[in-house]
C-alpha cells in the first residue's frame, strides 16, 4: 500500500484543528446550559425483595 504524501495533508488537518478549536469551539462554549445541575440529595430508592414463585 503506497504511503500517503504528508504535506497537503499536514495543512488540511492544520486548518481544520485550527477553524474548529477557534471558532467553532468559542461558538458552543457561549451556548447556556437549559437545564442547570441541582444540588438536590437524591431520593433513597425503596426496594422490594422478588418472590420467587418455586420457593
């Protein structure tokens, strides 16, 4: 399998690294969380034992 050539490309990913790390990433950092984490204690669950029908 012939190898590729590096230097196009090296500056296809450079370019790509570089539009999404800055601008695309800035854009979806600005983005506000609808749904804010709550400082609830979460609710103990109550379980019951399974009753198995051959015991």
């Amino acid at each position: 399998m012939p190898q590729l050539n590096p230097t196009p490309w090296f500056y296809t990913m450079l370019a790509t690294w570089l539009t999404l790390s800055l601008i695309i990433q800035p854009k979806l950092l600005s983005f506000t969380s609808t749904n804010l984490p709550s400082h609830k204690a979460p609710a103990p669950t109550k379980t019951t034992p399974w009753t198995w029908p051959w015991t």
